[in-house]
C-alpha cells in the first residue's frame, strides 16, 4: 500500500511525468535532498525536479530495497535505489537513500540522501 504509491510515484518520474508525480504529494509536502537542501509544497517539488529531469534523455531509478509499514492512512517507506541519468551515451549514476512518509494516501515527506561529492564528480564536465 505504501510501497505501492511510492513505486508508483517513482514509476512516473523515470517516465518524465514529474508534474503528473506530484499529484502524489501532499500540498505542504517535505522534500528534503539532504546535501542539497529541502523545499516544502507540491508546486516546489515540481519547480526543483522538473528541470533537472528535462535534461536527461533517460531516468532510471533502480530500487535495490524498498521495505514498508503501515497504510495508506499512515505509512512509511525506506528505499535504497540508484538514481540513473542518461544524457546521450553517458550515464550519471547516484546511490540513493530514501524516506517517505505517507498520510492520507499523499506523500507527505520525501527524504534522500546521498553523496554530493559523488553527484559533483559524475556530473562534472
């Protein structure tokens, strides 16, 4: 159930459907990319990811572990993924940590963490 809407909301994002994703999220959700910084509201994840999504020609992100509990009511979800970005024949690849909690069937927290280090070194160039 809330593996289910996060898998879904994943799903969305790898097929370029950020702003169709955010219908996924609570209004005042809390997106924390954890090196970088947090915004909070669904039209703030939209302004943030979208853009980044526009310039890869691929996403792929590749869910290792994804461990579950709760409801759609109240639930939460931890995943351990690589974030993958295709632009021409280069990939960008990110090991990935997530947290997402789920309250009345909206994310109302998306948390990941990861290495900004290792963003700055693939994306370079």
């Amino acid at each position: 159930m809330p593996g289910e809407l996060v898998s879904r909301f994943i799903r969305l994002i790898e097929q370029g459907e950020v702003a169709q994703a955010a219908t996924l999220l609570a209004p005042d959700c809390e997106y924390d990319n954890v090196p970088i910084g947090k915004v909070v509201g669904a039209e703030q994840v939209v302004g943030i990811l979208q853009p980044f999504v526009a310039r890869y020609d691929e996403v792929d992100w590749v869910v290792h572990r994804q461990v579950a509990q709760g409801t759609l009511s109240q639930g939460t979800v931890l995943n351990e993924r690589t974030d993958r970005f295709r632009a021409g024949d280069h990939w960008v690849e990110l090991p990935v940590a997530g947290v997402f909690e789920v309250r009345d069937g909206l994310i109302t927290l998306w948390r990941d963490y990861f290495d900004l280090a290792s963003l700055q070194r693939a994306t370079a160039g």
